[in-house]
C-alpha cells in the first residue's frame, strides 16, 4: 500500500495485515479486542449502501463480532481520555502564561495525527516541545486496554492481541514508534483501515446493511460528544476548550459548539471568548498551510494560544485509509463530518470531563490528569528525523 492522502509519511510500510487479522480471529482461544476511530463510523457504511455521515458504528461492532471480535471497544472513549490530558496542559500553559511567565510555549500544538508529528519532527525540530505531549487516542487506548483493562481481567500483555481500526494508514506507522508502546509487544498489534475492513466484510459475506446492529462493549466504549468530533478538522481543539475552559472558569459552558472554530478552509484562525478569556486558536488541515504558519509563528509575525493540525483534508474523515472519494470530494468529507456533528448533538454528556469511564479511570488508577502516573502511562516525547 502506498500513503494515499496529503500525508508525508513517506517511508510507511503500510503493510496490509488483514490476513494476520483472520488468521488471529480464528486462533482458538486468542483473544482480540478491536478499538474503531471516531471516522471510520461515518464513512464505512457507503460501501455498504449508507449515505457519507450516516453513523453505522452498532452495524460495525455486529460485524466486528460475527468476524471473531472479543471486545468491540471504541477509541472515542479513548480521545475522552486524551482530552482530560491536553485540556490539563492547555490550562497549565494558558495560566502561566496570563500570570505573565513568557517562557511558557505557546501555542500548544495539537498531537494526535502522526503525519503531522512525524512532519514536524522532519522540519522543525527546535520546536519540539510545543506539541502536546499527550499520546494520540488510539495508543492511549491501547495501553490502558493492556496494561490496566487486561490485568483486570488476569491477562497477561502478550494474551490480548489489540487491533485498531483507522481510516489512517500513518497510524500503522504510529503503531509501530516504540516510544509510544509499553512493552515488546506493540500496544497496538496493528492497524486495519477502513477500506481494508470493508474488503474483510464483503469477502465473509458480512453486509453492514442488512445486519442488526449491536451495542459497543462497554468500560472503554463509552464516549460524550467532545471525543466523537476528534474526527473532523476543528473537532479536536473544540473538545479540549469544552473542558479546559470548564476547568478554567469553575462554570458550566452554555453553548459548547464553537461555531467560529468550524469551516473547511485550509487555515483558519479563530477567537473564542469564555468569560474574560480571550483565545486566538488556528486550526489547520493539509500540512502545507501548516508550515506556512509554523514559519510565521517561529519568526513571531503570528501568535496564537492553541492550533490544531491534522494532515488530511477535512481532518481524519477524510483519511488516507477511508473509502476512495472520485467525485465532489469536499462535499462528501463535510457530510462525514457533518455526521460527527450530529452524533455529538445527539449526546447528553458533550463534554469529555464528564465521561464516567474516564472517571472512573482516574479515580482507581491515574488519580488525575498530568499525575506522576498519567505522564508514565498516557504521555510521549518527540525526536528530531532526518528526511529521507
Ligand atoms: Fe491519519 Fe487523521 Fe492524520 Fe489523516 S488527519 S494522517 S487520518 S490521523
């Protein structure tokens, strides 16, 4: 396979583990779990007869199980988790900095898409520490499933095999960064996209239209409306406001969608004002206008508190890995975001703070965000790359 998209991840082996996928399904007593991206939900259905945004993710977790699946889990819980980390590290940079201390970094750059990790490792490597250093949600995912849900469960590492399904194929690249795992064992055995997954359902005769959808397996498949729009350009800063101005102003936000964050150009710079807070947030897709503004910025001719950067068009909806789109592409990538949107207004809990799971995994294991064991557990750093 080659990297489809605007990714840069030149060097990707982005090999196709489907037969390594059935193989492990059929394993007796080998166990597989599988966590889905937010996107592949509202994408994976036009295979399958469902208009782009149609949300199909209960046909996906009937499908996943009649392919062999253990646990269906959902890494929408897991971007619930990554917000209660770079929500935490924007209010500590943010309250540094309004205290007046200028050496804080800013502006905090937005970590979960590892084209664009890897592209500014490759070309900007004096800024290094301004990324969150928040692991993506589909490793944060990973290692929890590994090293507290498996040992919950009296397995060891190496008897779970921990199967993500990404409309990524930069993501079978992340996957395999040692510096994002726990262990020998990757966190994430590997990655199956979403077109590869639709191929899996049509050659065993699964057909997401017509199956009956089941639920999502729950303790890590709950999610609120802040992780599902992780998977459109915009949907990752927004939820990261939702809870740190929460956190920051001690009060409940009224209207949690920031419109002025949403939109569909290449770079858009935005200001949400909570309060007396005033933020000027960029948000990036398509890692060209990206580097244009890193450049501005390093050379001090832009400033902003926060950017969001995703190397896809439209955000992770528009994936590398997602169905192919030949016609009115812009069209189709918004009505997919569009769907993540509804999913999101469709929620009683929209803000990720308020996720029990999440809770409950800070209550009987991380104590809170940015903790001694959150940072061993959920954190990552980053390392300047040659290019090749
Ligand atoms: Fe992968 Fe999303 Fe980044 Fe595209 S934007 S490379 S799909 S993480």
């Amino acid at each position: 396979g080659r990297c489809l998209s605007a990714c840069p991840v030149d060097a990707i082996t982005a090999g196709d583990n489907t037969l390594k996928f059935i193989r492990d399904l059929s394993t007796p007593n080998k166990l597989v779990i599988t966590q889905m991206a937010p996107a592949v939900r509202v994408a994976i259905g036009e295979a399958f007869g469902f208009e782009a945004g149609d949300n199909v993710e209960h046909k996906l977790a009937a499908g996943l199980r009649k392919l062999g699946v253990d646990y269906v889990f959902d890494t929408s819980w897991a971007a619930d988790l990554t917000i209660m980390e770079e929500a935490a590290e924007l209010q500590n940079r943010l309250e540094r900095y309004f205290s007046g201390d200028k050496s804080v970094k800013l502006p905090m750059l937005t970590s979960c898409c590892p084209s664009w990790v890897k592209f500014i490792e490759q070309n900007y490597g004096d800024m290094l520490d301004v990324p969150s250093s928040a692991k993506s949600p589909m490793q944060m995912f990973a290692t929890v499933a590994k090293d507290i849900w498996a040992k919950e469960k009296g397995l060891k590492r190496d008897e779970v095999t921990s199967v993500a399904i990404m409309p990524c194929i930069a993501k079978k690249y992340e996957a395999s960064r040692p510096e994002f795992s726990r262990g020998l064992n990757y966190d994430v055995d590997y990655v199956i996209t979403t077109r590869e997954l639709i191929k899996i359902f049509q050659d065993s005769g699964i057909d997401l239209k017509t199956i009956e959808g089941e639920e999502i397996d729950q303790v890590m498949g709950e999610y609120t409306g802040g992780g599902i729009i992780f998977g459109r350009t915009g949907g990752v800063i927004e939820a990261a406001l939702r809870t740190a101005l929460e956190n920051m102003t001690g009060e409940k936000i009224e209207n949690v969608e920031f419109h002025s964050l949403r939109g569909f150009d290449g770079f858009r710079a935005c200001d949400v004002e909570v309060g007396d807070i005033k933020l000027r947030i960029g948000v990036a897709h398509g890692l060209e206008e990206a580097g244009k503004m890193l450049d501005k910025i390093r050379d001090g001719e832009e400033f902003f508190h926060a950017i969001e950067i995703m190397a896809c068009p439209g955000g992770c909806v528009g994936g590398g890995g997602q169905p192919k789109v030949r016609k009115n592409k812009d069209a189709i990538l918004q009505k997919r975001g569009e769907g993540l949107n509804n999913i999101d207004r469709e929620k009683n809990m929209r803000v990720s703070k308020e996720n029990p799971e999440v809770q409950a995994i800070y209550d009987k294991y991380l104590d809170h965000p940015l903790s001694h064991k959150a940072h061993e557990l959920l954190h990552t750093r980053y390392f300047v790359k040659r290019k090749k």
